[in-house]
C-alpha cells in the first residue's frame, strides 16, 4: 500500500482482474439480474468518467500533466475519452516504455508515426545476432501491438514498418567501360 488506505500497482491489478472475471460472470448468468447489474456498472462508470472530466475541467494544465502521469489515471483517461494528449503522443510514450525491454531482447522498437488510423513502428533485430533474438519476434510486435492500442485504443491497428535494406555495394571500377586497346 502507498498510503494509508491507498491501493499500489498490484493491488490495482488484482482489484481490475477480480473485477473483470465477475462482469464476465454476470454477462453469462440467466435472467434479468445479470444484464441489470452489468448496466449498473455501467452506468457508474459513466458517472465516474463524467466527474474525472469535470476534475480536468477545473485543474490547470501543470496538474493535468500529473494527472495523466499516473499509469491509473492515464488509463481512466483514455478509457472515458477525456485524455489531454493526442494518441500519437500517446503511443510514442508507449513505444519508448517499452525499448528497454526490446533491447534487452538484442533488438530495438523505435515510433513511426501514424498513417490514417494506423500506428507504425520500426522493428530491428540486433547487429549480427539474426532473426531469432528478439527485435523482429511475432512475440515483440505482438507486446508493441497491445501497448500501443491500451495507451492510444483511437488507433486502429499498429504495424510495422518494414526495415529498409543497405543498397547492395557495387564497386565503381565494374561500372567504368573497360579502355579499348589501342
């Protein structure tokens, strides 16, 4: 626990999973009560997102940037469309939480930008180590892919970018016509 009373990271978690598992029961139980007390959450949920943007209504911009800082609050933000900063920025933020963990791998995960409602990203694997070490895994652009969605969902997809091959060398030599006896 952070403060008295307060909920750390895990303990977050553990709440939201608990959470998660009885709406998924209550989505599948028979009868009314079910579908009432899914919409009940529902409902509240949207109370609550209507008071966070009343918060944000009332906070200057410095607390804002705190607010939206807070990994909790960054994804209350996002999910009730209230978020102060634009997706891209979003998503970049994401990438670059993620790098380290990418380049531990041996490879690297660098934002491209956006295309249409596309996010892109540039993959690579490590120098010398080949496809198999991490940079360029389904495994990595798939934990891209999800990072990227939870922090910018406005996006519809994220892929890729493909990595641009070295021009092949050609030696200048074979490019000159060779002199004619005279």
């Amino acid at each position: 626990m952070a403060d008295a009373g307060r909920l750390d990271g895990p303990a977050v978690e553990a709440r939201l999973a608990r959470l998660d598992a009885l709406l998924e029961g209550l989505e599948s139980a028979p009868g009314p009560t079910g579908g009432s007390a899914v919409e009940a959450v529902r409902l509240l949920t949207e109370v609550y997102g209507e008071a966070l943007a009343r918060v944000l209504d009332h906070a200057d911009p410095a607390a804002v940037r705190q607010l939206a800082d807070d990994e909790l609050l960054d994804h209350l933000l996002v999910l009730h469309d209230i978020h102060p900063e634009p997706p891209e920025l979003r998503a970049a933020r994401a990438v670059e939480r993620l790098r380290p963990a990418v380049q531990e791998r041996g490879g690297d995960v660098e934002w491209a930008g956006v295309e249409g409602e596309v996010g892109r990203v540039r993959l690579a694997t490590g120098g010398g180590c080949g496809s198999g070490c991490g940079g360029g895994t389904t495994e990595v652009t798939d934990a891209v892919r999800e990072a990227v969605l939870a922090a910018a969902p406005e996006l519809a997809d994220v892929q890729p970018v493909p990595e641009a091959s070295a021009p092949a060398f050609v030696p200048l030599d074979s490019l000159r016509r060779p002199q004619e006896a005279r």
